[in-house]
C-alpha cells in the first residue's frame, strides 16, 4: 500500500470518529490525559459540531445562517473572558459560555450537560489550536504577581554559610 493510500485509510478513519488521541495533551500548565480528550471529541461532535465544524472551524451548512458567525477554534479569539485584548480564557470562562449560552446570538446552553462530559469538551476544543499549548490564560491571581515575584523565589540571601555538613574527624 502506498503511503498516501494509508493517509487516506488514516483520515477514513478519523472521519467515522475512530479518531482517539495517543497521549496526554499539555495546556499551559495543565496535563490532559487521551481518555479524556477522546470523550470530549466524542461529546464536542455531537452537540456542537453541527455549527463549530467536526474540524472547529465552524463552516458547517448551520453556521452560513448565523450572525454572529458560531466561533472558529483554531483560530482561537474569544469574547467572553475577563481578560483583555486577545488572551485566552480560563477554563471556568468557557464552561459558563458553554453551560449558558451567549443570549441573543445562535450560541445555545447546555445546563444539563454532565459534568464531566463539559470539561472533556472544553479540553477538547484546547486541540484545534497550537496556541493554548503555548500560552496559558491568566491566572486567577494574575494581578502584578510575575512567576519570578513569587516570595518562594527570593532565597535569603547569606544563609548557605549556616548549613554546612559537620563531617565526623577521620
Ligand atoms: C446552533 C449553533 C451552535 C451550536 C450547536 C453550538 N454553538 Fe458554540 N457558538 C455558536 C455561536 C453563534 C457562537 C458565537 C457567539 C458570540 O459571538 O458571542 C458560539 C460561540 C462559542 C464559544 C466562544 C465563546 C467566546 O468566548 O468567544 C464557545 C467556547 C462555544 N461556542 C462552545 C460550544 C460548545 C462546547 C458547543 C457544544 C456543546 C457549542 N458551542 C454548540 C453557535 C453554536
């Protein structure tokens, strides 16, 4: 079999929702296990892929007829976030958005989505784009306290004089 012929055979697969991730995923500073993104994708093409595209490109035959166009998650801007400009949202940004809908646009809610279905999907949508592997959204407590601020980090200074190994005399 050619190579192309097995990209293709790859791809069928894939499309009949064969597809299964074959490792854990990194978030910012989040690890996702396969398990979980395998449910998500599962969960993501049945309730959302009908506007957001099996691809998350969200250019399906429902999304023409939509105004405010559903989003497009690999290119990754979002709305509804605290943060400014163009920085990513939180977890707990998009589960509101996904468990309350955005009124007045096509976005529905979904409140009685398991749980656990909920943040696989909210994973799951972290895959279309390469940059929420790269950059994490801003942390709860992100006001002013650069990593390298930390109090942890500031060592006091002269103290290592004070911890030397006593060896016994030979
Ligand atoms: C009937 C079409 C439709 C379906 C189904 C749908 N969405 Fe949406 N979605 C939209 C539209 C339209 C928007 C744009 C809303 C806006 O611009 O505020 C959107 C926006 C979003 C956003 C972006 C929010 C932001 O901050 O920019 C997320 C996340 C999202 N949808 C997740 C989902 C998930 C997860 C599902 C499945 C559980 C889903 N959507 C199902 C139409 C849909």
């Amino acid at each position: 079999m050619t190579a192309r012929a097995l990209i293709a055979l790859a791809l069928g697969l894939a499309a009949c929702g064969g597809k299964s991730f074959e490792g854990p995923m990194r978030f910012g500073d989040k690890v996702v296990e396969a398990r979980v993104l395998d449910r998500g994708h599962d969960v993501f093409n049945r309730y959302c892929a009908t506007c957001h595209g099996t691809d998350g490109k969200a250019q399906t035959a429902q999304s023409q007829n939509l105004d405010p166009k559903p989003r497009d998650f690999t290119a990754a801007h979002f709305k509804h976030k605290l943060a400014e400009g163009d920085a990513l949202p939180t977890d707990l940004e998009l589960k509101k958005v996904v468990r309350h809908g955005v009124p007045g646009t096509g976005m529905p809610g979904w409140p009685n989505l398991d749980e656990d279905d909920l943040d696989a999907i909210i994973q799951y949508i972290k895959t279309f784009s390469p940059r929420w592997q790269s950059e994490a959204p801003p942390s709860k407590t992100s006001s002013g306290n650069a990593p390298g601020n930390a109090p942890e980090n500031q060592q006091p200074s002269g103290s290592d004089g004070d911890q030397k190994t006593v060896r016994p005399a030979p």
